[in-house]
C-alpha cells in the first residue's frame, strides 16, 4: 500500500485530505457570511401588530363574558393551539392589563375565558403596584395599547391577611414578607375606618380599589388615556367559591 494513503479514511490520499479540508472551511465561512445577511428568527417579535381595535367598555364586556361561562361550566373554546403561536410569534395586541395576585387558586386567564396573548398580566403577592407593577401596566398601555386595566382582588388573599395581623396585633413576618405587605395597610385602615372594624374581605376590596385609583392618579400615561376615553380602569373581586367576579368600576 502506498505510504500516502490514509488506512482509517478509506484510502484517501493526504492530498485528498486536504482539498477536502480546504473546502469544508471555505464552505462554513460561506455560510457564516450567509447567516449574517439573513434576518435573526427572533427578529419576529419586533414585527408591527395592529393593536385592539375595541373599546374599553368592549373588553370589559369581553371578560364579564368569559366569567360568565367559566362559573356556569359553560363550554368555550380559548384562543390558543399551533395556529395561534404563530401568530403571536410576529408580535402581541393584548386587550386587557391584568394586575392580579401570585394566588396559585386565581389565574386570570381560566377566570375570564381567555386564550394566548389576550391579557398581559402583572402578578405578585395582594396585586400591589410597585415601580416594576407600574411600569409594566404602562407599556401594556402606552406600547401595546391596551383599553382596560383590571386590579383583581380575591377571597382569602394571604397578603391582605398578614397585612390585617401587623394591624390588629402587630405581627411580624420573616424575610422581606413584611416589606412586601406595607403597601397594603393603608387599605387595611381605610377598611377599618369605613366599617367599624377590620374583615378580611372589606379589606381585599379596599385593597383592590386603592391599587385601581393610585393608577389613575399617580401614572400620567394612564390619566391623559383614561382622559381621552382610550382606558377604563375598574377593580374587582374574585370569589373562590363560586368562581363570580365582582366589579366596582368607579373608584
């Protein structure tokens, strides 16, 4: 056998071997330089969407709705599926901001009835606004164009009740879980103030319509759109039992 062949590639000579290598490089920097003239897959996301083009009483009516079937059972069919991811790839048009409670028992999208990139959701312990919370609920209405903003309370919410306890009898939490409930004594008060004494449940709806009223008082964007009759924000609450969510829409 000739000493310049190569026993463990098949009988290819060194020359071969290096046409072939010679090439498989020039092929790869061929196809980087292709790659980089083509646009990033993720570039999707930065496409243009057309906004909601309903109004804020329209997707509230839309979430009335879907509560509607989700406490009767009724059958609905949400908007989600292969199709649907899809078409969220290129970009979101939600209708709805959604500040709502980590509670595992409250996930907004089943309460309403609604499928994939219909709400943008804001969620952390008792629904508070924080500057993250807030800054999120302006770009879902400055950006995204959203016509709604939802601040949902619920039955037993553990936050508002330890915010009760440091009321009542002066508690105290572990961790950062007293920091977090400070936002929520206000509300607490106000709820004690208004009714004689302090329940739990006075105090979740208090909670929830101060969120609701601090948005429309202290984020200028959500003033000029609430002035322009381009969003409503309302609160509500949310009944473990029964599944009913209540509206106050003027707070």
């Amino acid at each position: 056998m000739r000493d310049d062949l190569c026993r463990c590639c098949g009988g290819f000579s060194r020359h071969d071997l290096a046409r072939g290598r010679r090439a498989f490089v020039g092929g790869m920097a061929a196809g980087i330089v292709a790659a980089a003239a083509l646009p990033a897959r993720g570039a999707r996301a930065a496409d243009p969407m057309p906004k909601t083009s309903l109004t804020p009483d329209q997707a509230l009516r839309l979430l009335k709705e879907g509560n509607d079937q989700f406490r009767t059972d009724a059958p609905f069919r949400a908007a989600q599926g292969r199709e649907r991811r899809v078409e969220l790839a290129r970009g979101q048009a939600p209708f709805c901001v959604l500040v709502g409670c980590s509670d595992s028992r409250v996930p907004p999208e089943l309460l309403f009835g609604r499928g994939l990139g219909e709400l943008f959701i804001v969620r952390n312990a008792g629904n508070t606004i924080d500057t993250a919370a807030l800054g999120s609920v302006e770009y879902g209405v400055a950006v995204l164009g959203c016509p709604l903003v939802v601040v949902l309370g619920h039955e037993g919410c553990g936050a508002v009740a330890a915010a009760v306890e440091v009321v009542e009898k002066n508690a105290s939490f572990p961790g950062v879980i007293g920091e977090m409930i400070q936002p929520i004594i206000p509300a607490v008060l106000a709820a004690r103030r208004s009714s004689g004494g302090t329940t739990l449940d006075a105090a979740v709806v208090a909670n929830a319509k101060r969120v609701a009223a601090r948005l429309k008082t202290q984020s200028p964007i959500a003033q000029e759109a609430v002035r322009q009759n381009k969003l409503k924000i309302v609160a509500a609450r949310y009944d473990l039992d029964d599944g009913n969510v209540a509206w106050f829409e003027d707070v």
